[in-house]
C-alpha cells in the first residue's frame, strides 16, 4: 500500500490537473458560444447561395462549359483536411486523419501509390501525425487559426482555386469535422473542386423565382469563384465550432473523472491514515504491556 506522503502527492497533483481542465473547459465554452453564433449565421446565407446556383445551373445549355465545374480524369488529387493547431480535443485530430487514411488507402489508393495523393494540412495536429505516418504533406496553413478572418481565408481558398485552374490538380477534396452540437461532430470528406452542379434531370423543371440579369451563364460565372470562397469559409468555421466544442466536452468529462479519484484517493488515504494510527495505538499499548511485565 502506498504511503501518506505518497497519496498526499497524488491528491495534490489530481487537484492541480483539476483546476487546469476546468479552467480550460471554461476558456473552450467561452470561444464555442462565438463559433455557434458564427454558424449560425453563415449557414443560412451558404445554404440559399448554394441552392440558388443549383437551380440556375439546371437551367443552362448542355454545350455550356464551367471551369469550375468541369471533370478531368482523377490523376493527381489535393486533399486538403483541417484540424486544430492545439491537442486535448478527445477524437476531434483522429478523426480527421482516419478520414484522411481511408481516402488515400480506399478511395485514391491507385493515384497514392503512384505517388499523385498531395496533402495540405490546416492545423498542427493533423499535420504532425500525417507526417509521422509518411504521408506527403506538401504545404500548411497552420497559421490561419491566428486571428482568423474571413480575409485570411479566402486568400487560401484562391490558392486551390487557382491551382486547379492551372491544371495541378483535377481533384481537391476537404475533410473536416462538421458541428452538430457540442458533444457530436460529424466528419465529411467534400469535395471542393471540380464544383459538383446537378444536371437537368436531377432538377424539377419549374418556372424559377430568380430574376437574372444580364443572363443566367453570366451570372454563375461571375458568382461561383466568390461562391467558392463562402464555402471554404463555412467549412473553416464548421471545424472552429466542432473543435471548441469537443475540447469543451473533453474538459468537463476530464474535470469529473478528476474529482472522482480525488474521492477515491480520499478514502484510500484515510484508510491508510486509520491504519497507521491503529498500528501506533498497538505500538503503545504493546510497549506499555511489556513495561508491566
């Protein structure tokens, strides 16, 4: 049996790890409430944008050609997952380099191992452990998470953009962790580039309630590039809220399991502090006895 001094130690280092986490379980629900309202109001806005340029794309010619949206052979391929610069977020970095492992060893496995499977990482963690795993990490965006902004994320958004324009990429693919609430986040592989757009037949035929000047395929095409950008930037925003929220729901399941063995440490040193005095208690007593005799 471990010794007062011992248990002392433990009881001391437990309450220690306990204020830690409950401080950060405070931080991380401070930051959640922000990132909520966040997606609260972006989702509403990306959903009728993404809607209105689905319905319109039913509408144009079939001999109408979108740079955005046109398929190429699946040759080389970016994925692109986002995790968070900063750990104790239970499975929330697993997750998304699982996701990651299964798109380069199921999905994509011919293009890596040909070596055609490029990664651009968003966060520290998920970047170390890919990199560890000797997946080709060829670029980060680690820093995106310093005073985020919506400014910082569309410059990377241009970057796939434009790299996909150029040809270096025919697939760029974005794995993320969407909020649900704050205990459950969803994991989604989406694909970012080419721009998937229903074709006539997955589209009701009725009369559209959009207005478009000057016409529809000018339209879109001026649209679709800012489009993008507002998606890539819910997606961001997606992975803040899970992030936040699972370091928040990690905290407090940590904070109680501390407090917890800080009852069990409790009793097992008082039993032992019992234990000692009644081996005094026997010492004396003995002692005395002896004296007598």
């Amino acid at each position: 049996m471990p010794s007062l001094k011992d248990i002392r130690i433990r009881i001391n280092s437990v309450k220690t790890t306990r204020q830690v986490t409950s401080a950060m379980k405070m931080v991380s629900a401070a930051k959640f409430k922000k990132a909520q309202d966040d997606i609260s109001y972006i989702r509403p806005y990306v959903d009728r944008l993404a809607g209105m340029l689905y319905k319109l794309s039913g509408s144009l010619e079939e001999d109408f050609e979108l740079e955005w949206s046109k398929e190429r052979t699946a040759h080389k391929i970016l994925l692109v997952p986002v995790s968070s610069n900063r750990g104790l977020c239970g499975a929330f970095n697993t997750n998304v380099v699982k996701e990651v492992e299964k798109l380069c060893k199921v999905d994509f496995k011919l293009q890596n191992k040909a070596g055609n499977v490029d990664i651009l990482t968003i966060g520290k963690q998920g970047q170390k452990i890919l990199k560890q795993r000797h997946y080709n990490v060829v670029k980060d965006h680690n820093d995106l998470y310093t005073h985020i902004s919506f400014e910082k994320v569309i410059d990377v958004a241009h970057e796939l953009m434009e790299a996909f324009l150029a040809g270096k990429y025919d697939r760029i693919i974005l794995v993320y962790n969407e909020y649900k609430n704050a205990a459950v986040q969803i994991i989604r592989s989406e694909q970012f580039l080419p721009m998937e757009l229903p074709s006539k037949e997955d589209i009701e035929q009725t009369a559209t309630d959009y207005i478009i000047e000057p016409d529809v395929p000018t339209f879109i095409t001026k649209v679709i590039p800012d489009a993008l950008k507002t998606m890539f930037y819910r997606v961001i925003l997606e992975s803040l809220a899970s992030e936040h929220g699972a370091r928040m729901t990690s905290m407090h399941k940590a904070t109680d399991n501390a407090t917890d063995m800080l009852g069990e440490l409790q009793l097992q040193y008082n039993k032992a502090r019992q234990g000692a005095i009644t081996k005094e208690i026997l010492e004396i007593v003995g002692g005395a006895e002896a004296l007598k005799k």
